[in-house]
C-alpha cells in the first residue's frame, strides 16, 4: 500500500530518518556484524591476541554435547510452555466469553501478571517452592511427594515451566478472547438451531476458526520461552541443577560473561539469530495465508 | 447468549475462579511474607498465610535500606526505583518519538533508498536484544557508554515495533487531509504537528503503556551494561538480594517484588483499554 499524495523535499525525510537509522546502524547493525566477525575469530579472555578460526566455533559448538543437549533442553522447554500456556488459557478464554457477567471483572484479574518482569515471576514462584519456607513445596511433602528442585533436574524443569506459563497466560488469554469475540455469532446459533452441543459447537466451529490466532500464538510462545525466560531461569535455576535447565539464551549468557569465551559465544549468537529468522519467516508465510477466514 | 444452559454458566465462573486464584496466589503470598519479619517466615515451616505486623519495617528497610535485625545489610531500593523510572521513560518515550519522524518520512515521502531504509528496519524487528548481548555489549563498551543512562537505554530503541504500528496507522490516513493541508498552505512538519500527530494519539498512548512495560521490565540488558550500583534498575536489584546474602531476607526481597511490580501493573490496570489496544496493535 502506497501513499497517492506526498511531499516533496530533497533534504527532510534524510532529517526525519536518521534518528531511526542511526540507532540501528549502530545498536544492531555493527554489533550483528561484530557477531558474524567474531564468530570466525578465537580470542584468549584478556583480549590479548585474536586469531582467524573459520568455522572452528561452530564446529567445536555442535561437537560440545551440552551445546547439543541445551538445544534438546531448550526444545524441550519450549513445547513445554506453549503446549500448557496455551491450552490454560484458551480454556479461560472460552470461558470468558461465556459469562454474562463479570467478564471484565476476569479480564482484569488475569492480565496483571503481563506487567510482571520475568525475574520478579521467577523470585515469586521460587519462593513458593523453596526449603523450609515454600508453601507449595510444604503442601507437596506432606502429601509424599518430595519436591527438591536443586537436585532433581526434572524438578526444576517444571518450576521454570510453570513460572514462565504463569506470566505468559494474560497474553495469551487477551489474544483468545479478541480472537473470541471477532467469530461471527451468526454461525455458532445456526449450529445451535441444528442441535449442536456446546462440546461439539467448539470443536468443529470456534476452535477451526480460531487457528489463525492459536498458530500466531505459537510462534510468539515459542519466541517468548526461547528468549524472554532468561530472567526467570537465573532468578530461580542458575541453569542448574548441572545443565539441566541451561536453555540457549543462558548458554550463551554464561559461556559469553562467565566463562569468557567470546568467540564461543558470538557463534552462539549468530545461530539463535538464525533460529529467529526462520521462526519469524515461518509466522509470516504461514499466518499470512491462514488468516481469511 | 444462545441458549440458556445454567449448569454450564456455573463451571464457567468456577474455571474462572480457579484461573484467577491460581494467578492471584502468588502475588497474594508475596504481600503476605512482605508484612512478616524474617525470623517469621523462616522459623514456622510451612510460613504462615496470614499477614504479620511488619508491614512498614519491611517496606522501610527495602525503600531506604539499611542493617537488618539479622545484621543483613540490605540496599535501598528507592534510587533503583528512580532509575528504573528514568530509563523505562526514555525507553518508551525515544522509540516513541524517533518512530514517528521515521514512519512519517516512509510513508509521506518518496526518496532515494527509502525501500532499503524500510527493509533494513524491519529486518530489526526479528532480532531482540537477547541473540546478540556479547557483540552489542561490546560496541556499547567502545563507545564509552557503560553505566550511563544512554548504555541503558539507547541500544533497547532500536527495535521497529513502533514504528510499524505507526506505519500501518499512517497508512489509513485520508490522502485528503494531506491535499486539504496543501491547499491550505501548510508544510510537511506543519502537518506532522497540527493533523497527523493529533490523530495518533491513541496509538501513541498504546504503545506507550507496552514499550514503558518492556523498559521497566529489562533485566538481562542492564546485567550486563551495569556494574555500578547507583545505576542498577530495580529488577536487577531484587536478583542482587537473593545471590548476595547466604541469609536470604524474605520478607524484604518480598516487599521489594511488590514495589518492583506495582509501577507497571498499575500502568496496565489503569489504562487497561490503551493496554490491550496497544497489545494487539503491535503483534498483528
């Protein structure tokens, strides 16, 4: 879509421009070239001599088992957090959209928790389960189940798992309800009038009709657990217990800033972009054919 | 309404329910430890449910600082507060602005370059800052811009969100307004200010609520861009509290969660309709 009527000036959209351009040129373009360059490049940690490497990083990477095993971790986790994120929170949705009344009321009470910084969900759901003071984890012990999420990896899986759906519900739950409201009343009475129940109306109306948003809310689900949960993870597992919730975005994080290995790092940054790429290029075919209804 | 099913309408509100008590419930313990002291929540195994009396100790040793009873020496959160403040401001309030002038120009203009203009800002809209924190750390390291507010904040503007919204926004602008402007005599910034700028409003009161959220809420960018501790946001301070002592104080890390979250949970329980609007706004 193109404007029909413009203005004309040789000099001022330059002006207009620039600003815009030269945050990018220089927040985004240069460090993603930095990363591209170092990525070939091994450096000791004092910065002393740097040397030309090729693809020795990523061959070294994919020859790392935790490197592989993050990968498996990081895949793990996500599926994980979309599956159960969204599933919630269609479910409150739907019903949502049922009830006459006090459906703002809900709405409210379920959207705060967006305003919530991933490391203060993970202080919180931490504290709920942490020794000796953890309510939940109390209440699990005394029902037999010995939770110890510093030393079962499994454990700690589900803490950052649930801590994560956690602030990710209102999202999804806003984006639901939107998708909800815009299905056309109409046919959802005609199945009414031909005697379709509820349960069947759901599945062979509303949730069809429903995909655009569901596969929309995938991807960015599956975005969000890739990179947004790394607050949650240091707040609440280090990584830990061994490697066990490393995602990537912590990998890349602790091998960078920790262990210092820049070079290591940089090729770790330059395969997440990718990873990016191809998720956003993904939505973008998929959603734009998908949206008609 | 279809049909009228009351069987149906009561496990609704009970679904409900249950989703916002599962939400609410750890918001609702984190109030409660931030009234108990520290020997309370620790010492009584499980913690107790009901608020203690140690509401304003609690909030006064996490706003202000200081020794605890325990000896502890705890931070004041108060200036991390502001500085939080500050950048969550000149986040929102700079993606804000220079989105404007950008999309204005893309899309009222025709200039050389201006699809590689387009194209080389979109392509940032793929990749946040999390991919590429080694690199672009050290590019902030070079300029000189580590533990300033610009460090903090500058390299988080340059995500094009914004200005694709304001973008699509323009582009449903009556080309007539423009030849009606023209005709009138005004210039392109007279424009800007007198017709477009009015007109974005809403759009520009959404996406402040979202981008003040997503500055507030930064955690890894100032981990890094930080090590001075006048300029540690608030986020990053409750992180502090855990690792820093082997004693940690609950009832003052509690109390300090709740002043972290309270600025932008309020942003969006009170400009609830911009919330939303901006929301989805910015994603489709």
């Amino acid at each position: 879509m193109e404007k029909r009527v413009r203005f004309k000036s040789a000099w001022l959209p330059w002006l207009l421009i620039a600003p815009q351009m030269v945050v990018v040129l220089v927040f985004f373009f240069w460090p993603a070239g930095q990363a591209l360059y170092q990525s070939v490049l091994t450096e000791d940690a004092f910065g002393g001599s740097v040397q030309f490497v090729g693809m020795e990083n990523f061959d070294r990477l994919f020859g790392d088992a935790s490197y592989l095993t993050s990968f498996k971790t990081t895949a793990f986790f996500s599926i994980l957090v979309a599956s159960s994120g969204l599933s919630i929170s269609l479910l409150l949705a739907v019903m949502a959209n049922r009830v006459a009344r006090g459906a703002g009321l809900y709405k409210t009470l379920l959207i705060w928790p967006y305003a919530v910084a991933p490391v203060v969900a993970g202080v919180l759901w931490l504290f709920m389960f942490a020794s000796p003071m953890g309510v939940v984890a109390y209440f699990l012990r005394s029902i037999g189940f010995d939770w110890n999420h510093l030393l079962n990896g499994n454990h700690a899986m589900a803490l950052i798992v649930m801590a994560s759906v956690w602030k990710q519900i209102s999202y999804n739950f806003l984006f639901f309800l939107a998708g909800l409201q815009s299905i056309p009343k109409s046919l959802i009475e005609a199945a009414a009038i031909d005697g379709a129940s509820p349960w069947h109306r759901f599945w062979t109306i509303v949730f069809p009709l429903l995909s655009p948003t569901t596969f929309f809310l995938l991807v960015i689900n599956v975005v969000y657990a890739f990179f947004d949960t790394f607050a949650i993870i240091d707040a609440t597992t280090h990584g830990g217990p061994g490697k066990e919730t490393a995602i990537l975005v912590y990998k890349v994080y602790y091998d960078g800033f920790k262990a210092l290995d820049m070079g290591g790092s940089a090729a770790q940054s330059v395969i997440l972009m990718v990873i990016v790429v191809a998720l956003t290029v993904v939505q973008f075919r998929f959603v734009e054919k998908k949206v008609q209804y | 309404m279809i049909e009228r099913r009351p069987g149906l309408d009561i496990l609704s509100h009970v679904i409900l329910l249950i989703g916002v008590s599962i939400v609410a419930f750890p918001l609702y313990l984190t109030f409660v430890a931030s009234t108990q002291t520290a020997e309370q929540i620790s010492r009584s195994i499980p913690m107790s449910m009901m608020p203690g009396n140690n509401f304003f100790e609690s909030y006064r040793l996490a706003l202000f600082g200081g020794e605890t009873s325990l000896g502890g020496k705890i931070p004041a959160v108060w200036p991390m507060m502001q500085t939080s403040l500050i950048s969550a401001l000149v986040i929102s309030i700079g993606k804000i602005a220079i989105s404007l002038l950008s999309a204005f120009a893309l899309v009222y203009f025709r200039f050389p370059f201006r699809n590689l203009f387009f194209w080389m800002i979109f392509i940032t809209l793929m990749l946040p800052v999390e991919v590429r924190i080694s690199p672009t750390y050290e590019v902030v390291a070079n300029l000189g811009l580590l533990n300033t507010y610009a460090g903090l904040t500058v390299p988080l503007i340059a995500s094009a969100t914004a200005t694709f919204l304001l973008r699509q926004f323009f582009l449903t602008v009556p080309d007539e307004l423009v030849e009606a402007a023209r005709m009138d005599g005004a210039g392109p910034m007279r424009f800007f200010k007198d017709i477009l700028l009015p007109l974005s409003a809403t759009n520009i009161a959404a996406l402040f609520v979202i981008q003040f959220i997503y500055g507030w809420n930064q955690y890894l960018w100032p981990l890094l861009v930080t090590t001075n501790e006048d300029m540690y946001p608030v986020v990053m301070g409750i992180k502090r509290m855990l690792a820093g002592e082997a004693y940690t104080e609950w009832n003052v890390v509690m109390a300090t969660a709740i002043l972290a979250m309270l600025p932008p949970a309020l942003v969006v329980i009170l400009m609830q309709k911009w919330f939303v609007k901006g929301l989805v706004d910015t994603e489709k």
